[in-house]
C-alpha cells in the first residue's frame, strides 16, 4: 500500500488526513489499459484517494478490463464473483467495472450483476470523481458509456508518477478508425482521436524531468496520428501534425535518449516514418509491424487492405532504410475459414521476414464484429496445433538470432535489477547481482555488477555499452566495457 501525500485539491476541497479513501484498481490487458489505469489513480488523487493493494482496505475496486481476446467477459464476472463477500461486508464500498468490457456491455452490466455499482467506459476516466460524488448525494448506480463526439473528446494531460520508471509511455491518440474484422477495439475505443501534439511535448517534458530516459508512445494505430484533426480543418489542413512531425517533435525533447513507438498498422503513413530511421537521435532501431496472417485471402477477410507482397515491400524498404532494425510483430492463427495451406504460408512469411520476436494468438471470435458472421469454424485443437507450429519457427529464429549476439559490443539503456536479480537466482559472476537494460533494439541484457554499485542504483537510467559474453536460453548476458 503507498499512501499518497494529501494536499489541497485543485478545485479547492481540501482533504484531512482522517479523510483519505483507499482505491484498488486491478488491470488487465494491454499497455493502454495499465496507462489508464495510472490516469484513474492521477484524477482521484486531488480528492483524497490513495491507492491500495488490498481489496479488503478499499472503499473502491475498480477492474480495468480488456476484451480483445478471450472469455474476457466470464474472467472479469468470476472476479467480481470473488470481490462479492467485500460488498456485502461493506455497504460503503464502491465496486466499478472500467476498460473495454465495461464499454461493450454498458449499462446491461448493471442487470446482470446486481451487487456492481458502477460501469465506466475508457472516455470517461476524468469523470470519475464526479461520478463518485453523485453516487455520494445518493445516485446509487451508474453506467456512463456513451461515446464522446471527437470534438468533445478530452484527453487526461497525464502527470508522473511518483515513482517514474526509466522507460515510460505516453498515449498519443484513443480509438482506432480501422476495421479489421476480427478486432473489437473500434467497438470498445471508438473513433481516432489524437492528442494534441504540445500536450504530448509536454508530457514527456514532464517525465523526462522526473527521470525518465526512454518513451514509448502508445496508440491502437499511432501511424494514423493527425489525421482525425483534418476533419474540418480547411485552410489549415496542411499544418495539422502528421505523426513523423510528432516524432521529430519529441525526439528534440533535451534529456530524452530513446524514443519508440506502438502500434502501427502496414498501410498508414509508413513512407515517411521509415525515412526517419537513423535520422533522428533519439528514434530506436525497432518497428514492432503486424501482418495478422501470411495468405493474401485470409488478409482480405481481416479486412486490413494490404496483400502479402504490400507488406514485404514496406519490411524491404525499413531494412534498405536501416539494416540494423529489429522487427516485431502479431499473428492471429485459426482465422475463420483458414485452411492449413493458407495456414502454410503464415508460417513461410515468418521464415522469409524472420522476426526477431513475434506475439501469436488463437483466433478468439469476438461479439457484434464482421469475423463473427464467419463462424469461429477451425476447431480448437487445430488452433492450438497451429500456434505451436507457429512459436516452433520463431524460436529457432529467435535463438539464431540471439547466438548471433555472442561477442557483440552494444549500447545498453539501464532499467533496474534483473529478474533474475530480484528472484536471487543469477548464476552469472556477480554473486547474484545484476542489472538488466534494454538494447535499441529491445533485446533484454543481464549485466553482473558489484552489491554496491546494485545497491546504490548506480547505473539505473544510464545508457552504457556491454559486450554480450554468454546467451543461454533466450537471456543475453553481458558485462560492461
Ligand atoms: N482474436 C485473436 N487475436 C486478436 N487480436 C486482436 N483481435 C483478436 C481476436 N479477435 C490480436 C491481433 C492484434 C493484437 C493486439 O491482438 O494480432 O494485433
Ligand atoms: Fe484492431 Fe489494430 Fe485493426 Fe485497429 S488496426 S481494428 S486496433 S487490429
């Protein structure tokens, strides 16, 4: 539990010690979830909230759910199912559902689950206190839903956190205006909105200032950026921030080293970008690009408007770019419909392009999308079966390319102790204590170091070159030079 330090409220309510309320707030899924999570905690602070571990202390349980994949819906109603005792040993406790789950079923939440409170979509995060205020003068239960217009949209300009890490995110846009058929996001996230380009100079101003060395910035399809803000913007069109000019914005921010990026779809806007690689300081050698599936049939029926050779074409034009750049990306197996020669040739894409790393998924249907209307027709088992084909591939790929490393002298950003550290299972040199850092190219490397220097967090935000002395199962271990 971290107590937070209470002070004078921005609208002027000020909170007495005796007065703090105690939140918890359990995220699932994805880096945009974690994200508003912290925005949920940032707008309660002012009014005497302070976070908790513990769901018994809390006078508020939020869960911040994610239905991108899976029985998003029944995992979230057994934990609720969990938290129930909570509510009925305590009629003061506010128990809310946020995230994506709560935005696809809105206020139907509210009948099937009698004990819940509150139901929050992702846009409504800076309501949140007034929501709480208007179940304190008596509203007993609420689902706020309902998208914003775009032009009504307002983001959260988000603050550190106090204990800011040494990589951190900064959402750049909400929504997403693509249509893939099998994606819930457009459903739960609505249409595009981009955050204006000087909040999001300011935000990793801020972070910087607070210790932060290396920003990722977060969207379902950062390529897009900007375009929202054409929409009526006559004469002014053409000074509307396109996402290269956002990056090149940032990338000028004094203090910042790394800069990247996440998530891109093939078709938008790459030209450009790709010319950005090695021009821009701070801009690291990784491009994490989902193909989803290597057969052009299967593609159209994902509805992502692009064909196989599209998409070599842009993997060409990065690596012709930037040789040294490491590419990522996602696979989506068992598609509707797909048979295991189009299966076939996802796997032959991965051999071709040879990822360094890749994220695959089972085909999980999700309600009221285009796919759904397909039929969620290849049997379980043969997803299964085609997953672990897939994960086959890429780690024989994976592991050459990591043997590929042994020898190599490379620039290293320092995050913090090792896992390995922390579990006090390090078998390397220096008796258990490491540091762990990223490469630009986001590989994680172990660096032995002296109890002191791992004490005193000597090397914790500096950048520093190593040379990689051991790979062993898929971890690089290295030591300073
Ligand atoms: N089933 C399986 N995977 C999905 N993804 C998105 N929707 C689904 C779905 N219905 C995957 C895609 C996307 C990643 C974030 O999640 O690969 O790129
Ligand atoms: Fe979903 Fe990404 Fe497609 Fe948007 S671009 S619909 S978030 S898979």
């Amino acid at each position: 539990m971290v107590a937070v330090e209470l002070k004078q409220s921005e609208n002027g309510v000020s909170t007495a010690p005796g007065a703090t309320r105690f939140v918890h707030v359990q995220t699932f899924g994805c880096q945009m979830n974690v994200n508003d999570t912290d925005r949920i905690m940032q707008v309660l602070a002012p009014h005497g909230w302070a976070p908790t571990d513990d769901p018994a202390q809390a006078q508020l349980i939020l869960l911040n759910t994610c239905s991108v994949r899976d029985k998003a819906e029944q995992k979230m109603l057994s934990q609720l199912g969990r938290l129930r005792p909570l509510k009925e040993h305590n009629d003061e406790l506010v128990l809310g559902v946020a995230g994506c789950v709560a935005q696809q079923e809105g206020a139907a939440l509210l009948d099937k689950v009698p004990y819940l409170d509150l139901v929050m979509g992702p846009d409504h995060i800076g309501e949140l206190p007034t929501l709480l205020e208007r179940m304190q003068r008596g509203e007993r239960r609420i689902a706020e839903t309902e998208f914003y217009k775009r032009k009504d949209f307002r983001f959260v300009e988000a603050e550190p956190r106090d204990e800011t890490r040494v990589s951190e995110f900064v959402t750049i846009m909400k929504g997403c205006d693509r249509v893939c058929s099998y994606c819930i996001v457009p459903f739960t996230r609505g249409r595009e909105v981009s955050k204006p380009r000087e909040m999001v100079v300011r935000e990793v101003e801020r972070l910087v200032a607070a210790g932060a060395r290396e920003v990722t910035l977060l969207g379902q399809n950062v390529n897009s950026y900007g375009k929202d803000l054409q929409e009526g913007a006559g004469p002014l069109a053409s000074r509307v921030p396109t996402f290269s000019e956002l990056l090149t914005a940032v990338d000028a921010v004094p203090g910042l080293e790394r800069l990247r990026f996440t998530t891109s779809h093939p078709m938008d806007a790459i030209d450009d970008l790709i010319d950005l690689f090695g021009r821009l300081r701070t801009l690291c050698e990784f491009f994490h690009l989902p193909v989803q599936a290597g057969n052009d049939r299967i593609l159209d029926e994902m509805r992502r408007f692009y064909t196989v050779a599209d998409y070599r074409d842009k993997v060409h034009k990065l690596r012709a770019r930037c040789p040294e750049i490491a590419l990522s990306t996602d696979i989506i197996v068992g598609f509707p419909g797909e048979t295991d020669a189009e299966f076939e040739d996802t796997l032959r894409l991965l051999e071709e392009v040879r990822y360094d790393s890749i994220f695959a998924f089972k085909y999980s249907e999700r309600p009221g999308t285009r796919a759904e209307k397909l039929g969620d027709n290849v049997p379980e088992a043969v997803k299964k079966a085609r997953l672990s084909r897939v994960l086959a591939v890429q780690d024989a790929i994976t592991r050459d390319k990591m043997q590929a490393m042994h020898g190599q002298v490379v620039e290293i950003l320092v995050e913090g102790p090792s896992q390995r550290a922390a579990r006090g299972t390090a078998g390397q040199g220096g008796g258990g204590f490491q540091m762990m850092g990223r490469t630009r190219t986001n590989l994680i490397v172990n660096v032995p170091v002296p109890f002191g220097d791992f004490w005193n967090k000597r090397w914790v935000g500096k950048l520093a070159r190593v040379e990689i002395v051991e790979v062993k199962a898929n971890t690089l271990f290295g030591r300073f030079v």
